[in-house]
C-alpha cells in the first residue's frame, strides 16, 4: 500500500520541483529564492511604475514560492517516513493516519482528530 503512496509523492514532488524551478533557484544553503521575471530586465530606464510592478511581481513569486517550498518538504518528510517503515504514523498522537486521509493528502502528517486541534 506505501508504495501507491509513495508513486503519488514522487510525482507531486516532480510538479513541485518544476513550478519553483519557474519561480525561483536554490541557494547555496538549499532554500529556493525567488527571481523576478526576465520581462522587464530588457528596458534600459524603467520608471517607478515599472519598477512598483516589479517589486510586486518579486513578493507575489516570493509568497508562491514559499507555500511550494513547504509543501516540498511535506513529501519529502513522508518520502523519508515511507523509507524508514513510519509512514502513515501520526506525529501528534502515535496513532496510524487514516487511509482516506493519506489517499487525499499522502503527505499527512496527522491524523484526523488532531489536525482538528491543530487548525
């Protein structure tokens, strides 16, 4: 059964990967970080419009890049948990995660009733 789930984290890790690639590159202490977008780097004088544009453009990937990069770490954890035999174990509780729970979110780290207390 871990090795369904495990196909399913290897393949939203891939789409991951791919989405902070457009986003962003890793830095040398391997959190990724946003780059703005190439667009505008071609104008010789941008005004401060441009420029405000630019800064908002730069949070905005900064913010996406952020969500993304935490989920990364999700599988990641759950991809380690599966190769060291404690996937599917709640790390509030001890208790085993429920199937339909990993089924919608393979990278489950709790299980339902203490993701309730946690949110």
């Amino acid at each position: 059964m871990t090795n369904i789930y495990k196909t399913k984290l290897e393949g939203e890790k891939k789409l991951l990967e791919d989405e902070l690639s457009e986003l962003g590159k890793v830095d040398k202490a391997g959190h990724w970080e946003a780059t703005p977008e190439d667009e505008m780097n071609s104008q010789e004088v941008p005004d401060e419009g441009d420029m405000a544009e630019r800064a908002e453009d730069y949070e905005e990937r900064s913010i996406k890049l952020n969500v993304l990069e935490a989920r990364l770490s999700d599988i990641n954890k759950a991809l380690e948990k599966i190769d060291g035999e404690n996937y599917g174990i709640c790390e509030v509780c001890g208790k085993e995660i429920e199937t339909d729970r990993l089924e919608v979110n393979p990278a489950a780290r709790t299980c339902k009733e203490c993701m309730e207390k946690i949110v």
